[in-house]
C-alpha cells in the first residue's frame, strides 16, 4: 500500500483537486484507490455527492474509540464514487470538533496510521485530502504517510503559506522521527502572467530539488469536473491539466516505489 498526503496551511491552492485528480488516474490505470477527507469542510466528501453536514458515517468515528481502531469499523465508513475503482471516506463537519475533544486523550496521533493497517490488502494506494489547519488530524495524516504533496499556488502571496507549511512539517517530522519525504507542487500555473511565472521561479530558488520539475497550469476543466462530480480524466483525459497530473503522477510513483 503507498500513501500520499496532499496538504498545505494555505486554502484554495489544489489540495481537494489533486486528490481527486490523483485518484481517478490511479482508478484508471487498474489500482485499487481509497481517498480519505480528513477536512471537516468536506469538500472531498461534496465533490462525490455526499453532504458532509449530514452524513452519519465518517472519519469521526475513527476517533471516537479512545485511540483504538475496532476491526471492521474502517471498511464500514468506505463508500464507493462515481469513477470504479476509487472509494471514498467520508469526511463530515463534526470533524471540527475534535481537537477539543483530544484534549489530554493519549495515541490520538496514530488512529489513521492504525486504520490503514486494518486495510492494507484491500488497497493499492491511499490519498489523504487534508485541511488548512495543523491540527490533530494533519499529524494523522502525516505520521501516516510515506510521500507528502505540497500544493502551492503560483501566485505572489504563495510563499509565505509555504514557508509556514514547512516550517510544520519540519516540526513534525523531528518528532515523529519519521522519514516523510515530500514535494512541492505549482499549481494553477499561467505562463502567460507575471505573477505566474515570477512567483514559480522564487518558489524554486527557495525550495530548490524539494519543488517538482513541471507545475499545474490553470485549467477550468477542474472546475467543471468539480460541478458535475467527475474525476477530471473521465470528464476529459487529454485537456492540459489532466496530462500535467499524469505527469505528475510518474514522478510520485518513481518516488516511492513499492511503499512500506
Ligand atoms: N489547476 C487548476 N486550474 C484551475 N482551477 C483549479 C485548478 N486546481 C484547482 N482549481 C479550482 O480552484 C478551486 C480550489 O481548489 P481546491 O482543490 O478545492 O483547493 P484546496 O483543496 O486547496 O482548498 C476549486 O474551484 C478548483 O476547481
Ligand atoms: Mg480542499
């Protein structure tokens, strides 16, 4: 099984789409793809047609097991999505209740590294939509993982965001003792601004080989997928945007080759 987090403390810069964009390509080429929405804004959840506002299983109640993960309960909160191949955990808005319910509770840290274990045959790949916060469930997602995606707008105020975002990863990675890779991913790329291209050649003079070579460009069919619940490479696998992420797609997998 390998497992990818995508996540960064900035909102808006491709998180959700990257996943899902991901995802389907994975569920294309025959693998079999779980991706978890660990944001209790749901958007991942939405995007497949469920209301995280009102559904009643969801990755919260992972949590509600005082840091154990009870054999079953993992595969019963699994729905499947319009594209085969590619299951969804739900996300739902109570999720954003739970750091304060953590509070003092030990091993919360590992609940989603405990619920993949209780998985691992059942799936090829696992992407982990994130939210804008570092929070109990960002340090899931990360102890998690073996490879993490760091979507980053190509735009002025990117770096800022970024700097925050590996400043939390650095954080998290010394005292996890783990050994996270990651990479930083330019998205919404046009190279027909200033912003655009002024912005991705600082992001790559700061982060240097930790950046991917190539960037997202701007592509409104991510959004039109979005409206009609499609993974991008169903509603249309040859625009630019898609082919940018299948690109994408053969730098991850050379990254981490056989997973753990
Ligand atoms: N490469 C892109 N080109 C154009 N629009 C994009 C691109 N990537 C994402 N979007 C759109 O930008 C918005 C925010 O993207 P999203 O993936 O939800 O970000 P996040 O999860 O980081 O908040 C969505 O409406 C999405 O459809
Ligand atoms: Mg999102």
């Amino acid at each position: 099984m390998r497992i990818w987090a995508i996540a960064n403390q900035k909102g808006g810069v491709g998180k959700t789409t990257t996943v899902v964009t991901l995802g389907g390509l994975l569920a294309s080429q025959g693998k079999r793809v779980l991706v978890m929405d660990l944001d209790p804004h749901g958007s991942l959840t939405s995007y497949f047609g469920h209301d995280p506002d009102t559904i009643e299983q969801s990755v919260f109640d992972l949590f509600m097991h005082k840091g154990a993960v009870p054999d079953g309960l993992p595969e019963s909160l699994i729905t499947a999505t319009s594209c085969p191949g590619l299951d969804l955990m739900p996300a739902s808005t109570a999720l954003a209740t739970l750091e304060r319910r953590m509070v003092g509770v030990d091993g919360m840290g590992l609940i989603i590294s405990k619920t993949l274990a209780l998985l691992w045959d059942q799936y090829d790949f696992v992407l982990i939509d994130n939210s804008p916060s570092l929070g109990v469930l960002m340090i899931n997602a990360l102890a998690a993982s073996q490879q993490l995606v760091v979507p980053v707008q190509t735009e002025f105020l990117a770096i800022k965001g970024l700097e925050r975002m590996m400043h939390t990863l650095s954080m998290v990675i010394r005292s996890q003792k783990s050994n996270l890779q990651h990479m930083i991913l330019p998205t919404m790329f046009d190279r027909r601004t200033q912003a655009s291209t002024q912005s991705l050649r600082t992001i790559k003079q700061t982060w240097g080989d930790n950046v991917w070579k190539f960037a997202i460009p701007v592509d409104t069919k991510f959004r039109d997928a979005s409206m009609q619940g499609l993974v991008p490479s169903e509603l249309d696998a040859a625009t630019h945007g898609v082919r940018a992420y299948k690109k994408l797609l053969e730098t991850l997998l050379e990254k981490t080759p056989n997973g753990i």
